[in-house]
C-alpha cells in the first residue's frame, strides 16, 4: 500500500498531535488546565461540534459514567459542551467540589487553523481530537477521529 502525504495534511495532523504530547495536559495531580475556545465560533458550529466530541467521549467513558467536572471558559463552545453532556446523562460540575464516587475532569481546547476548527477534548484517561470544517449555520468533521488512551 502506498501513503501520499500533502503538506497541509501533515501540517493538520501534526498540530492535532502537538498538544498530545502533554502541552495542555493534566498534571501529575490530576489538576484540570484552563479549556479555551474562540469567542467568534457560532453556537450553531460550537454545538455540532461539541455533540460529535461527547458522542465520541461516551464511546471510550462509557455514556453517564460519572460526574463530569469541567472548566467552562465562557464561549459558545463551553455552553455547548455542557448541555451535550448533560444530554448524554452526565452530571457536571463547574465549582470543581462533587461529592460523588467517580469523577471525570476534562478539559478542551478549540483552535482555527487553516480554514478549519481544530477540536481536543481531554480527561485523564483518553484524549480525542479531530479536525472540523465549521461554518455560521454548523460544523462536521473534516478528520478522522484521533484518539489517545493512557494506562
């Protein structure tokens, strides 16, 4: 079998495994990092977005498999991503204090690039990432699915 590379595909593919290699990772403590997201991604994009990256979550977690505790940062991404979580049957929790038995933190990471919106979603078990073609009226993959599981 023969593997042609483009220069943008690699580029794509190499700034979706930049951040696996720990740059915006948990801690050794399990601390959450701050989730960041543009401002100007349209709701309608943030939660196309955020619904395909919580179905994917649900596929390696397990759907409603614990309480959720998550950072918001405030943009439409964050909003998204909450509600989609919450749809899938997850509790969250954004004051980072849960008193239930098993926790999730996860944290995000959207950026633009190149025409497209580059999605990572991490928690300590698994990191997902995938690249989106993201319009004012939605969002749908442009990449397949990166996914990253640590032991």
């Amino acid at each position: 079998m023969r593997w042609v590379f483009s220069i943008p595909r690699l580029v794509l593919l190499s700034l979706l495994g930049l951040p696996l290699a720990g740059c915006a990772s948990f801690g050794g403590g399990g601390a959450l990092v701050a989730s960041s997201a543009p401002s100007d991604l349209s709701g309608p994009a943030a939660s196309a977005i955020a619904g395909d990256m919580v179905t994917k979550l649900a596929e390696q977690v397990g759907p409603g498999s614990g309480t959720i505790i998550l950072k918001p940062d405030g943009t439409p991404f964050g909003q998204a991503l909450e509600t989609s979580l919450k749809s899938w049957g997850y509790a969250v929790a954004t004051d980072q204090k849960t008193k239930g038995e098993k926790t999730i933190p996860i944290a995000y990471v959207i950026e633009s690039y190149n025409g497209q919106v580059l999605a990572r979603l991490s928690t300590g078990s698994v990191q997902l990432g995938r690249a989106y073609a993201a319009t004012a009226s939605g969002a749908s993959p442009a990449s397949p699915l990166s996914v990253m599981q640590r032991g």
